[in-house]
C-alpha cells in the first residue's frame, strides 16, 4: 500500500508540473497576440469562409437566431468596447478586503498598513 502511495504522488507531482508548464506556454502564446489579431485570423481563415458557407451550418445558425431573437454584429470587438467604455466602473462597491489586498486606498482615504 505504502508504494502504491508513493507512486501515487510522485505521478501527481509530475502532472502537476507538466500541466504547469503547459498553462504557462499557453498563456505564453496567448498574450504574444492580440486577441482582435486572433479573432480576425479566425474569422478571416478559408476553413471558417468554407466552414459558415455550408447551407447546413446557415440553416443551424438561422434557427438559433430566431430561436433567440437576437441580430448578427458586425463588429463584436467595436461593440465590446463601445459597452466598457460606457461602464459605470465608480459604482461598483468593493469590501474593505479588496482594497487591502490591493494594497491600493480605499474610497474613505484609510491606506492599507503594509
């Protein structure tokens, strides 16, 4: 049983640090490109001209729209954007906590001790 054990947790300390790795690479990947880049090499990419042209993949989409009373967006990025910059950020009410864990003042001027 103890080997059992041992061999147990020596394999989970290696996953855990290939997996590690792993998250690290990717968001490595991810933040080396901009996600409009991204998202414009997908939309743009011949597989997904091919791919949304198929009458199938039309009819699917059709039905979820109407399903879902919702409107294409031509510009989803512009659209996001456009909604975060009209966000009213000042009236989120953060804990005392977030600020102390920040390290950054809190709304009443009290500045966390360090």
């Amino acid at each position: 049983m103890v080997g059992i054990m041992a061999y147990t947790t020596a394999l989970l300390k290696v996953l855990e640090i290939w997996f590690s790795a792993l998250i690290q690479k990717l968001v490595a990947i991810t933040l080396s490109i901009p996600l409009p880049v991204m998202f414009d090499d997908f939309v743009n990419s011949p597989e997904e001209q091919e791919y949304k042209t198929r009458l199938e993949v039309k009819c699917v989409l059709d039905t979820i729209r109407k399903g879902l009373d919702v409107a294409l967006i031509d510009t989803p990025f512009e659209y996001i954007k456009d909604l975060q910059s009209k966000f009213p950020y000042e009236q989120i009410l953060f804990t005392d906590e977030y600020y102390d864990t920040l390290g950054i003042e809190r709304p009443d001027g009290i500045v966390p001790e360090d």
